[in-house]
C-alpha cells in the first residue's frame, strides 16, 4: 500500500465529506452528522488540524482535530474526531497510521493533550484512557479518554466546538 498522510487542501472536501460519509454508514454509534460535523469545523474556522490518507492519489481516510475548552482551564487541549477510513481499506492500519501522525503533529505544535470519544478498546495502544476527573457528559464515561502530551492532567468538564452541536 503506497499510503501518504498530509494535511487537507483546498479541493479535497468533497472527497472528505464521501470518505466519512461512507466510513459512518451503518455504523450503530453513528447519526450520519459527520460529514456535516466536519464541514461545521471548516467553516467555523474551528478545524484547528485535518489530515487525509492518500493511496495512490486517492483520498481514503481523513481525520480531524479541533480545540476544546476545559472547565479547569486547560489550554491547549484538542478534540479528536471524526476520524474515518473507506470501508474496503478498513483494518490495514490507515487510521492508526492517521492517528499517530496527527498526535506527533499536535506535539509539535505545543498541544498539552488530546481527548475523544471512542471505543476504548482501539484507543488505548496510542495512550488514550479514562481519567474520571475528566467529563463528556452523555456518553457511557469510560468511552470518554484522554492523552495528555505535556503537563499535567486537566480536571473538570469538556466542551466541543459548536459544530458538535
């Protein structure tokens, strides 16, 4: 698999918006609002890190990053999500590999930490795990995960960009 990681470009929110679309259908946590969701963040000026997978020139994965705000104050936290693969190239590492570049990214970028909410099964071999001094209200709370890349651990209660309504 030839696969390239870059950020998103001018021209490439189409096939976003189909890549997640198509990565979300069916899916039994899923409403069908990601690709809106991500069109939200772009708009809102709130995509604060959006990176596609390329596969011989062809975009098959995407994943997106945007601020969030912390109740303690915490500055320099990111959301992860949404985050998706086509189908047909599921579970050949694309999004682990997407993940791993946007955490380095983010690092580099001075980010103190990253939260998401997802299944933690797949999250924890990247060093995301449930902090209960950290709150997603909703969500069963053991979904809800951090990473802290510096610093010290946030407490109090998360909130998204509007876009996630």
């Amino acid at each position: 698999m030839n696969l390239t990681i870059r950020p998103e470009r001018v021209g490439d929110e189409d096939a976003i918006r189909s890549v997640t679309r198509e990565a979300f259908a069916g899916q039994p946590h899923s409403d069908g609002s990601e690709p809106a969701i991500v069109d939200r963040l772009r708009a809102d000026g709130d995509l604060a890190l959006s990176l596609v997978a390329e596969e011989d020139g062809r975009i098959i994965g995407h994943i997106a990053f945007s601020l969030v705000t912390i109740s303690d104050g915490a500055a320099d936290w990111y959301g992860l999500g949404p985050v998706g693969v086509l189908p047909e190239k599921q579970r050949r590492q694309v999004g682990a590999q997407m993940v791993k570049h946007g955490l380095r990214e983010l690092a580099s970028r001075g980010a103190r930490g990253v939260v998401l909410l997802g299944d933690p099964a797949y999250y924890r071999r990247f060093g995301f795990e449930h902090d209960p001094a950290l709150a997603y209200p909703g969500p069963p709370p053991e979904y809800f995960q951090r990473l802290v890349i510096a610093g010290e651990p946030p407490a109090g209660v998360v909130r998204y960009a509007k876009a996630f309504g």
